[in-house]
C-alpha cells in the first residue's frame, strides 16, 4: 500500500475530462469537414449536370445542323449535275449553230466570188442588197465566233 500512496485520484480525474473535450472538439471538427466536403460534391455534381444536359442539347442541335447541311449539300450537288447536263447541251447546240454558220460563211463567199459571167451580172444588180444582207451575215457569224473563244 506504501505504493499507492502517492496515488491521488483526483489529478487522474482531472485528465479524463480535458481529454474529453479534446476528443469531443476532434470528432466536431472531422465532422465539419466531412458536411463541407459534402456539400462541395454535391454543389459539383449539380455543376456537372447541368454542363452535361447543356452539352447535350447542344449536341442535339448540331446533330440538326448537320442533318440540314449535308440535306443542302445533296440538293446542290444535284443542281450542279443538272446545270453541267444543261451546259453541255448548249455548247453542243452551239457547235451546231456554229458550224451551221461557218457553212453559210462559206457559202457566201462562194457565191460572192462567183466564176460565170452570168452570175457576175446578177450579182451587179442585185449588188446594193446583197451587200447589205451579207453585211449582216458577216456581222452575226463573227458575233458568234467570238463567243466561241
């Protein structure tokens, strides 16, 4: 018992309870920390939700753009077929009607050249108005030969 004698139970008690408070003020503050971080996961899940549901109307609507685009796309690649269709039977008419007037070209200068005396007689009669009309002619095949280059 000699022992025990420098016991004394009530410094012991005194440690008990400041560690209590101690302990009691640790769990408090782990607590704290844990609704805070709580509530930062939750405030960023809201956040990523809604960034999620933005992107995905945008996505939408850009699935719709797309459509629309490759839609307009097709309508003008048909329209480019049908103006070169329609190109190449105009240049195909205009070589006919080119080539139709290089013969009269020809023709014409034929007959203005004309080798029998008879033909020579005619033409000085009907000289006044045959210039004319070839005057004409002359005008509109160079018209369209120009347009050919």
């Amino acid at each position: 018992m000699e022992e025990n004698k420098d016991y004394n139970p009530s410094q012991y008690e005194d440690d008990d309870r400041m560690e209590a408070p101690k302990s009691a003020k640790s769990i408090r503050g782990y607590q704290t920390i844990i609704v805070i971080l709580a509530v930062i996961l939750a405030a960023l899940s809201i956040l990523y939700f809604n960034i999620h549901r933005q992107q995905q109307e945008e996505y939408d609507l850009l699935l719709v753009d797309r459509d629309s685009i490759k839609s307009n796309l097709s309508h003008l690649m048909e329209d480019f077929d049908n103006l070169q269709i329609s190109n190449d039977s105009i240049s195909q008419s205009l070589g006919l009607e080119r080539s139709r007037a290089d013969s009269l070209m020809e023709r014409l200068t034929k007959e203005l050249r004309g080798a029998t005396p008879r033909s020579r007689s005619t033409r000085r009669r009907s000289e006044p108005c045959g210039r004319s009309c070839a005057a004409i002619c002359v005008r509109s095949i160079r018209s369209i030969r120009s347009t050919r280059t």
